[in-house]
C-alpha cells in the first residue's frame, strides 16, 4: 500500500509539472510537441525490455518482444521525425 | 544498493524528459530539447538492459534492431503533409506496447512471485490494457480516416453500445482482481477494449480529428503510467503523466478553438443547424470571380499583406508556391505575415511544419489572438484552402452550427482574395458569406496553381 501511495504522490506531481511546461509550448511547436511527447511515451520500451529478457514463461517473452518492435519505434521514429521538423524551424534563424 | 542505482539512472531520464519538453517552449532552444529527450531515453534504455532480471539478449536486441529500422524509415520517408497520420500510428503503437507490457508482467508475476499480485498491481494491469488497447485501435481508424481509407460510420444506439462495452470491461477488470491466475480474463478486457476503441472512433468525422489525434496521444500517456503502477516503475510513472498531460492540453486547446465541447466530439454529436442558410440564398450573384492579372494589381500597391492557410493548401502541396509569392510580395516592399487558426490542418501546428518546410522563419506565423486586431490595417488577406476558419457566420448568427467558433476575422481587411476550387462547403457544410463579400474576390484555382498564377502576374506588372 505504502508504494502505492508513493506512486501516486510522483504520479500526480508529473503531472502538474507536465500541465506547467507544456502550456509553455508556443502553437507553432504544437506538432514537434505530439511527436516528441510520442517518442518518450515510448519509455514503456524499458517494461518491454525487462520482460522481453527475464526468466518468465514463453509467452511473456514473446509479448515483452512484441513489445520492444513497438515500443522502439515510437521512440527512434518518433525522435527522427521531431528532429527533422525542429530542424526546419531553426534554418532560418 | 544496485536497486538504488538504477532508481537514480530512472530520475535522471526523467529530468532529461521534463528538460526536454523545456526546450520545446521555443523554436530556437526546441532542437537541443529534443535531443536532451533522447539521451534520458537512451540512459534509460541502458538502465534496464543491464537490469538483474534480465538473462537473455537475444529477443530484446531483435526487437530493437526492427523497431529502429522500422522507425527510422517512417521519420525519414514520412512526408510533411501526412504527419498527422504518422502521430496517429505511433500513438497507436505506444498504446499496444503498453497492452503486452502489462500482459507479460501478469504472465511474469504468476510464474514468478505471486506476492507480486497485490490489487492495486492488478488495477493498474488492467488499466494498461483497457487503455493501451482502445489508444492502438482508436489510433488505427484514426490514421485510415486520415488516409481517406475509411469513411465515417454512424450507427443510432453507438452511445449505448459503447457505455455497454466500458461496463463489461470494468467487470471483467473487478473480476480479474478476484481471480488473479484467470489470465484469460486479461485477455478478455483486451478483446473488449479493442471493440470499444473502433466503435469510439469510427463515427467520428474528418473536421474533429485533430481532437482525436490529440486525446489519443494523451491516451498513450495515461496507458504508459498505467504501465509505471504495474512495474512499480518512476520512470514510466512520470513520463506517462507528462504526455497524459501535454495532449489532455492540447485536446483542450482544440476543443476550445472549434467551440466544441470534448463530449460532443468523443461521441460524435453535431448539435443539429437547421437554421443554415442556403448557399443560393447567400451567393446568389454575388460572388465576384477574378483572374490572376486583376488579382495582381490589387496586390501591387498592398503594404500589408495576410495568409491564411488551411488545409487545402496542404492538400495540393502549395506551401513552396506560397513561399516563392510571398518572397516576390517582400522584395517589393509588402509586409507579409501568415494568421494561423489553432485547428487549421489536421492537428495541432500541422501549418507551421508545413510553412516551416518551405522555409518560411517562425515569426512571420501568427496565432489568431494575436492577428485579430491587425485586420483592419490589413490590405489584402489572401485565404488559401481554408474555409470555416474564416466563416464570419460564427460571429453573426448564433444558430450556426460554428456559431461562438473563434475565427480569423478577414473579413475586416481592406481586400480579400479567396484561391478556392469551388463555392463547395467545408467541413461544417455551410456556405460561407465571405465569399459573396463586396471586398472578396474569388480566384477558383486549386491552392498550388492560383499562387503561382498570381506569383507570374505579379512580377508582369
């Protein structure tokens, strides 16, 4: 119960800082913004890591496999793509 | 102690995240952001690699070897233009990595350590995989609307039937706690969700998907936390709540600049307009066609000059055309600046990747707050593929299905050219008086062809 609660506690501060910075974020970023927030939602890669490589029963190495083709997308695809956008915006600086 | 040191490993990806998003609240500081962004992941990646618990590399370093090919060939081959559809599949692939996260820890735990099942691990596993589901196949339907692969389905009762699905997912999750080895009921709220997440987004129509698009990247966040409770993990806790908060954000941006209430889009309600006027009613000989040459001697004399660009002009790729016009319109002394609707395109800022690929510098784009008052002292607006954007219907008649909808009021420049194929209606489905304005001209050209056309006549002059 006690992690619980300590989960909690980060959880709901995370989201207070998130509510914060973003609102930060000029409309101009807002595409980088969905892309970008996209690649690191990709962090379940670390849970998909863990299972993909532990000792458990087959089926949950497969689906901790799965999960990495996916999760690794998200994040390579989706810090190409932001880089390749927030490089157009800085060109003509 | 080695516990210690990959919790800290976790907090220090997590800072990078935040400093990441920092970055982003600029254009100039937003490169090095992202790039703070992909050393966390990346310190985070190598944290869990050298975790104990993990024994065998071989189906981990597969899965990054294909995830990267495939995600380096999306970032690199995806054009501009279609970014909405790319957000869309990666919000969906982030949902379905969550789904088999949380399914393979159910798996782990049983095998391994049934303390591990406590409830609260139980929740957060089936949370993960009623989320993660219903953001991957949401997301799906979302890309095919996109994509123009599937239309727009409307069923009566589709309310119900959802409300239906959600209370059998909900049991099955109660169900679940009670009986934690029935791993087939996990699977079982999958199926569910999976049904529930097509039939929220089948009914819901082109115009509302940069809603969508957003809810469902937030979606991705809350099913990544979800994720986090399940592996009793901070930085999965954190980084979930952080995008579950940037698109709750972002939905709620768009919600307010299409005057839409977020019910009314999640259920796929249009508050019924019978009090639209009909088009003959409001064009009926008054909308005035113009050639490019008339077109280009209005222009010659402007000093201030306005683009509004709308997804049209995405759609016939015209951001270049545009780039070149409004280069010829500068060298000749104009000022030019582009008024950007928050929900022009099809998702947040999808406008200003566009613009910003044809080279044209962020601060020439100005939000609709800001470029409102500057109207009047505008000589020529130039409204390229956009339409409700600029329908001053929203202001004047308050039975309009747009009426209270912000909008760009051109209708207050001195001049206003509309390069538009036809008088056909945009997505709202209501003519726009605009258009039969006595101080608009039309130019019916696709986006691409009536900026160049004007660009040639220009420089005749």
């Amino acid at each position: 119960m006690e992690i619980l609660v300590v989960s909690l506690t980060v959880f709901v501060l995370a989201l207070f800082i998130g509510v914060e910075i973003i609102t930060k974020v000029p409309p101009t970023l807002h595409t980088p913004l969905m892309s970008g927030s996209n690649a690191i939602s990709g962090i379940t890669l670390v849970g998909a890591i863990l299972s993909a490589g532990s000792l458990g029963p087959q089926a949950a190495t497969i689906l901790g496999f799965l999960a990495v083709i996916l999760a690794t997308i998200n994040v390579v695809g989706g810090f190409m793509v932001t880089n390749r956008m927030l490089g157009m915006f800085r060109r003509k600086d | 102690m080695g516990n210690a040191l990959i919790n800290l490993a976790y907090l220090a990806s997590a800072t990078l995240f935040i400093l990441g998003i920092k970055g982003l609240t600029h254009p100039r500081t937003a490169v090095r952001g992202n790039q703070l962004g992909a050393i966390g992941m990346l310190i985070a990646v190598v944290t869990a690699l050298v975790d104990q618990q993990v024994v065998n590399y071989v189906w981990i370093i597969a899965g990054l070897v294909i995830g990267s090919g495939i995600g380096a060939l999306m970032a690199t081959r995806v054009q501009m233009t279609d970014m909405p559809q790319m957000v869309a599949l990666l919000n969906g692939f982030g949902g379905a990595a969550s789904t088999f996260v949380a399914g393979a820890a159910l798996l782990d735990a049983l095998q391994i350590d049934l303390a591990l099942i406590t409830p609260q691990f139980i929740v957060a596993t089936a949370a993960s995989g009623l989320v993660g589901t219903v953001t991957f196949w949401g997301s799906l339907v979302a890309f095919g609307k996109l994509q123009g692969i599937v239309k727009d389905v409307r069923l009566p009762g589709a309310q119900i039937f959802n409300a239906i699905l959600l209370v059998v997912a909900l049991a099955l999750s109660v169900w679940l706690i009670v009986d934690p080895t029935a791993v087939w009921i996990y699977w079982a709220i999958v199926v569910v969700s999976s049904i529930l997440g097509l039939s929220l987004v089948f009914p819901i129509g082109g115009a509302d998907m940069p809603v969508v698009i957003s809810l469902l990247n937030s979606y991705s966040g809350i099913a990544a936390a979800a994720a986090g409770f399940v592996l009793t993990n901070n930085a999965l806790i954190i980084t979930g709540s952080l995008v579950g908060a940037s698109g709750i954000i972002l939905t709620s941006i768009m919600c307010r600049a299409m005057n839409r209430s977020l019910t009314n889009v999640l259920f796929g309600i249009w508050v019924p307009s019978d009090a639209a006027d009909s088009s003959d009613d409001v064009y009926g000989g008054r909308v005035k066609a113009a050639n490019a040459e008339e077109l280009a001697m209005l222009m010659e004399t402007a000093r201030r000059v306005v683009i509004v660009p709308g997804y049209g002009m995405a759609v016939s790729q015209a951001q270049h055309a545009v780039r070149d016009l409004v280069n010829l319109l500068e060298e000749r002394g104009a000022e030019v600046e582009f008024a950007i609707h928050p929900v022009a395109g099809r998702m947040p800022g999808h406008m200003n990747v566009l613009l910003a690929e044809a080279d044209i510098p962020y601060d020439k784009m100005k939000e609709m707050d800001e470029i409102n008052p500057s109207f009047e002292q505008t000589d020529v607006v130039i409204v390229i593929g956009a339409n409700d954007v600029v329908n001053p219907v929203a202001r004047t008649n308050p039975s309009s299905p747009i009426a209270g909808m912000p909008i760009l009021n051109v209708d207050k420049a001195r001049s206003i050219i509309v390069i538009k194929r036809s008088l056909s209606p945009g997505f709202a489905g209501i003519p726009n008086p605009l258009f039969a304005a006595d101080n608009t001209l039309m130019l019916f050209a696709d986006a691409k062809k009536g900026a160049l056309d004007i660009m040639n006549a220009l420089k005749a002059v």
